[in-house]
C-alpha cells in the first residue's frame, strides 16, 4: 500500500522550543520510516520572539492563511520575558505580547476550541505523591480553548494615570460551553472507566459559571452511561492531590485548566513530561499540538530539556491524523526508555536531550 503523505508545520519559537521541536522532528521522521504507512513533509516558520525584536511582528498578515495549508501544526514555545545576558542580544518581550501576537490567535483563527491535556505516570517515573504509580494516577483534562477568561474582552482606562482602572471579562456562551461538554462526554466515553468530573466556581463567579453549571446539567442527560461529579476548583486541587485515584476525565474552563493542568503535570514527575493538543474537533482546520512547558529561559540553550512533552505531543498528532497503532508505538518506547532509566536532569536524571532523543529513536525500532 502507498503511504500517505503530511504536511506539518513547525512553529519552534523560543528557548527549548527550538531543542524540543528539534528533537520532535527527528522522532517523527524516525516513526514515519519505521511505520512505512505515512510520511512527513515538514515545513519551519521561525516565527520567534528574537524575530519580533527585529521586525516588530510575530508572522506576517497571511501568516495564519499559510498555516490553514497544512495538515497539522508542531508548536515548541513561545515567550522571552528575561533579559540573560550569556544567551547573546536577545531582549525581553513580555508575556502578553508573546502570547496574544502568535499562540493565542491561531487558537483562535483555526477553531481550536479544545485543548487535550492528558497525564499519567510514566513506567520508570516517580511521582512527587508518595504511593502513586502508573495506574495510580491517569488523567484526560479537556480544557475549555476559545473563550471564558482568556477571551480577551476588556481595556484599560485612565492608563497613565495613578487612577487607571483595568477590565478582563470572562465571556461564556452557550455554544461554547455546550461544544466543550460534548467533547469531554465523548472523552469519558471512550475511556474504560466513563468518569467525568466538571470543575467550576459557581459559588463566587455567579454568571458565567453558573450558565456552565446549567448547561453541564441538561448535557449530562445525553450520556447516561457516564458517571459525572463535579468540583468547585479550589478543592479540586486538594483532591487531585490526596485522592489522585478518583479522577479520570476533567472538564474545565480555559483558567481553571490552565492551571490545574501544570499541577497535573508536575503530580505526574515533572512538566516537562505533559503533552496537549489544540484540536479544532469539525476538522475544517490543522489542529496544533505542542509540550504544556513554556521556553523554560533558565535551561535554555543547554542541551538539557526534557523532550518527553514534545515527543507524546508529537503521538498525539500521529493519533489525531489517524494512525494510533503508530501513536501507540511511540507511547511505548518513550516509555521503554524512562524505564530504562534514561532521562534528564528535572526527572533526576542525567542524560541530555540528545541521549533520550537517539534512545526513543532506537527503541521505535524495537517496538513497531
Ligand atoms: P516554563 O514551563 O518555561 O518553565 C517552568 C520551569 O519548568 C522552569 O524551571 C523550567 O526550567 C522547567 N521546565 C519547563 N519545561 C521543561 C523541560 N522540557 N525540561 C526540563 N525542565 C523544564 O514556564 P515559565 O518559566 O513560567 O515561562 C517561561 C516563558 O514561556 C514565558 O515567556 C511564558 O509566557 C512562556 N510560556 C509559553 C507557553 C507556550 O508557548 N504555550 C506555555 C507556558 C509558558
Ligand atoms: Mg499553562
């Protein structure tokens, strides 16, 4: 049979972003040849925070029509709010710019209105919680992708002033909402346990998470073969880290996930591990998969980020292109290789990225 060719784009932004899509690139390849079922015909934008110092924008005005052209997008990071000055003439740029000139608006433009953030302990990884190993702890978070907190709604007023006043509306709709349950509910499904936990806040934010409430109600009743509860954020961290068992699949806004998913992370041995997808589910656009670290500036350039996140992102995009003998493949040899005791330095290890990289590579071989 004839394989079947992708295109993906690459976005390796700034710090480990490049080390990491680096090192995604070179597993993908060595899973495409392996595999002998697809191929991947990749295509780099550097579009980084360096470049936006010289040329005062992130991508150029067509940038997110060149990006509709491909079938998927590999993303590194992007961020660079600290002046280092052994890392050469790069200057800072704050985090707001970064984040609103290129990740957020091609979550946006593209339809990506679900973030996939699963996590699990690895074979061969310790979690920071004493009893808990694989098994113990295995998580899909679905994170709310196109609206609530990081809508974008607000200004600034008076802003020179010693009586500026600032707004950041949250902005929920009905659409939104009832289109992030549906996914979640399809998630517990598909899942051997059908347990899905709603995370809100309707106790003190009595709007918008209140209509969530509403809505997470009336959806519940089209899937009366999934088990629900539902948490009110704050406690949810209590129980994700005491009673890490009792959770499977999560639901929640935009902030909330945001941040309970870099908790999951570092739960499951370290945040250089987790992966997430911006999946846009009507497939009218590539979706966009990439590490939940940012360009981690205090490690960048050395050689020593962890290239787990990057490589079960890159699964993840092979899984979502339709190939999850592939995708588990990969799941297997990264595994093969924590276990192995091959692994950087935030796993207390002592290995670069390079080592985990060619040790994956030589275990895809062996496992597929
Ligand atoms: P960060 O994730 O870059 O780093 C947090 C800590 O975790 C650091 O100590 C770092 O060394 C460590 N770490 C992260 N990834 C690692 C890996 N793969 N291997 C080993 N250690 C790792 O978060 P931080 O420091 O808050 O943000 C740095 C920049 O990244 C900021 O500009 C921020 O806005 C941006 N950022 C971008 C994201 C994105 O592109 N999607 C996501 C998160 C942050
Ligand atoms: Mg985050």
């Amino acid at each position: 049979t004839k394989s079947r060719v992708f295109k993906i784009v690459t976005i390796p932004g700034d710090g480990i972003g490049v080390d990491i899509t680096e090192a995604a690139v070179a597993v993908l390849q060595k899973l495409a040849v392996v595999s002998g079922t697809f191929e991947f015909e990749f295509t780099e934008k550097d579009w980084s925070s360096k470049k936006y110092q010289e040329r005062g924008y992130y991508m150029p005005e067509d940038g997110l029509d060149q990006l509709k052209k491909f079938d998927a997008i590999y993303f590194g990071a992007v961020g660079w709010p600290v002046r280092i000055a052994d890392l050469g003439p790069r200057t800072d740029v704050p985090d707001h710019i970064s984040l609103w000139g290129l990740i957020l608006p091609i979550r946006n433009a593209l339809g990506q209105y679900v973030n996939v953030r699963p996590t699990r302990v690895l074979r061969g990884i310790t979690s920071p919680l004493k009893d808990c190993g694989p098994g113990d702890l295995d998580w899909v978070i679905v994170r709310e992708n196109s609206e609530g907190e990081y809508a974008g709604h607000g200004g600034t007023t008076h802003g020179a002033f010693s009586h500026a006043v600032a707004t950041e509306v949250s902005i929920f709709t009905r659409v939104g909402i009832e289109r992030i349950f549906r996914f979640a509910f399809e998630t517990a499904r598909s899942r051997p346990r059908k347990k899905l936990t709603m995370v809100t806040k309707s106790n003190a934010q009595r709007h918008g998470m209140v209509l969530w409430d509403k809505i997470f109600t009336e959806i519940t009743k089209e899937y009366p073969d999934v088990e629900t509860d539902k948490m009110l954020v704050d406690a949810m961290t209590v129980r994700m880290t005491l009673h890490p068992k009792t959770l499977d699949t999560i639901v929640a806004t935009n902030l909330h996930a945001d941040i309970l998913s870099d908790l999951a992370a570092a739960l499951s041995g370290s945040i250089g591990i987790a992966p997430s997808s911006n999946l846009d589910p009507m497939r009218e656009f590539p979706s966009m998969f990439e590490p939940i670290h940012g360009s981690a500036p205090d490690i960048a350039g050395k050689g020593i980020a962890n290239p787990i996140g990057a490589f079960w992102s890159a699964a993840e995009m092979v899984r979502w292109l339709g190939f999850t003998e592939a995708a588990d493949g990969l799941m297997a040899a990264i595994e093969n290789v924590t276990e192995a005791g091959i692994k950087t330095k935030d796993l207390a290890g002592a290995s670069d990225t390079q080592t985990v990289t060619e040790a994956v590579c030589k275990e895809i071989e062996k496992v597929l």
